[in-house]
C-alpha cells in the first residue's frame, strides 16, 4: 500500500510518496512563513504534486503538542495562531485525502523503528534537534503518549533558568540549544547566524563560548531523559546533528554527567535515515 508521509519544520516542509518503507517520490519546500492557511496549503499542494490517489492515505507529522486522538493542536511552540486549530480536520479538507497526524518526533522514531537506527530495539529515546528540540520516547515497542497524548518533549526539560522558549515559558531546553535559540544567541554575539559555517569555527575563541553553552545543556537534558528512562539508546536526529564529529563532541559531555552504572550503558547515536526519517516514520502511521 502506498501512503504519503509529510514532515513539517519550521524551516521546511518534506514530503515523500512511500510504498513498504521505501521513498518513491520525494519533494521538499521552504515552509511559506508561520501562518496556518498558507502553509496547510502549501502542503495540499504538495500532497497532490506526488500524485497521490484517492486511496492514498496522507500522514502529517506535526512540530509540538497534540492532544490525545490527534486532531487539535495544543501548543506549537515556533508557529503563531496554531494552538487549538482541528489541524486534522482541516488537513483532510484541504488536501481531500484520509489524513493521520502525529508529533514530528515521534514520526521520526517511527521511520528509525521501520528502517532505521532503530531496528530491533523496544525502548529507546530520539531526540530531533531542528528548529526546536522535538523528541520521542518508545517504551515496549510502542510511542510513550502519556495520559493527556502530551509526552515525549524532551525539548521542554528545564536545564536553564529565564531564557525564553516559544511555548511561552522559560528555562527549557530547546530555548538554550534549538537551532533557533543558537541563531538568537549568535546574533546577540555579533556572530553569523549560520550555525554549519559556525560549527566549523566551533574551536575559535570568538564561537566557542555558542557551542560551548549550547551542548552542555544539550548534555545535561539527555542525562537527565537516561536517568528517567534507562533506555537501549538515544537516538539524535535533526540538522544539528549531522555537524561533523559531532557525537564525538557530545558523547564526553553526556557522560560527565551520567551516575556511574548508566556510564557502562550509554548508546549514543545518529539518525540512519537522515531527513527521510521523519516522512516515513509519517507515512507509517496510516499503516494503522
């Protein structure tokens, strides 16, 4: 069965036709600004330039909060006049398909439980590191929705203090170590907001301190979710990721602040399925 799985970023929108795990047709857009009529759209248009047919199932995998059965939109941190839209709904109106919704994150952990990095595990953690912080927690083989659908949102542990984050509070992690967050801070340093060219200079005193900053809080979120957890890995997707040695980098942070026995344990590892994940793990969920 073919189904069509689409991830929405706050700085792109991926879409890809999917047919038993394997991408078909792929098509990826700048996201049209944060407005919701645009961009829902946008991905209608995206949709049908696939070719989707009328049996063709639509998966969305969405950047923030959802309530329980997945139809409203409860807080989506990096979009203005989101929260509480019937995104579902509206969705399948627009696009004139049968649509299923779930967080991006857990769209992600699901392609790398597919295909993945992944494989063969029941408990593991995913962390994407894009715009925010998304995440995802698999326990027993299954996403970890809790009793509200609100769990999984790493990006929301508060390892800081008053620094602002898009959901309206302060201290969380996404707002210190989110590539949006690392972009405002760059800028605040009279520094490049480009966080690849950054990440190249990351040794330069001038950048440092960014990077420095950045993933020791990084660090201290994923110690915190290990301890919590205990789980087989923690999986990091996402841009951010994808900077060169960039878990070599990591890795001794984390470990610094891990108990002891946890140590032993720590399976630090990258996305396998890179962009793809997310648009798989998307389309998987129609497989429901």
């Amino acid at each position: 069965m073919k189904a069509v799985g689409v991830d929405l970023g706050g700085h792109k929108i991926a879409a890809a036709l999917v047919e038993d795990g394997h991408i078909l047709r792929r098509i990826s857009e700048p996201t049209s600004g944060r407005e919701p009529d645009g961009i829902l759209s946008q991905i209608a248009v995206m949709v049908k330039s696939l070719g989707a047919c009328a049996d063709c199932p639509v998966g969305v995998g969405i950047p923030g909060v959802l309530d329980a059965d997945r139809e409203t939109a409860l807080l989506l941190p990096n979009f203005s006049g989101w929260n509480g839209l019937p995104l579902r709904k509206m969705l399948s109106s627009k696009i004139g398909l049968p649509v299923a919704m779930e967080n991006d994150a857990n769209c992600h952990a699901l392609g790398e439980g597919w295909g993945g990095a992944a494989v063969g595990m029941d408990d593991f953690l995913l962390l994407a590191l894009g715009t925010g912080i998304g995440g995802a927690i698999v326990i027993g083989g299954r996403i970890l929705k809790g009793f509200h659908g609100m769990a999984g949102e790493p990006g929301h542990l508060v390892v800081g203090s008053g620094e602002p984050c898009g959901c309206g509070s302060h201290g969380h992690l996404e707002g210190i170590s989110g590539a949006d967050a690392l972009e405002r801070q760059a800028t605040a340093m009279g520094l490049q907001p480009d966080l690849k060219y950054l990440w190249t200079r990351r040794t330069d005193p001038a950048v440092a301190p960014l990077w420095d900053r950045g993933l020791d809080h990084l660090a201290k979120g994923i110690a915190s979710a290990i301890h919590l957890l205990d789980p087989q890995a923690v999986i990091l997707g996402g841009g951010l990721s994808r900077g060169e040695d960039f878990l070599a980098v990591l890795r001794p942070r984390v470990l610094d602040y891990l108990a002891a026995p946890f140590r032993k344990t720590l399976d630090l590892r990258l996305s396998l399925l890179g962009n793809d994940a997310a648009t798989i793990g998307a389309a998987a969920l129609t497989r429901d």
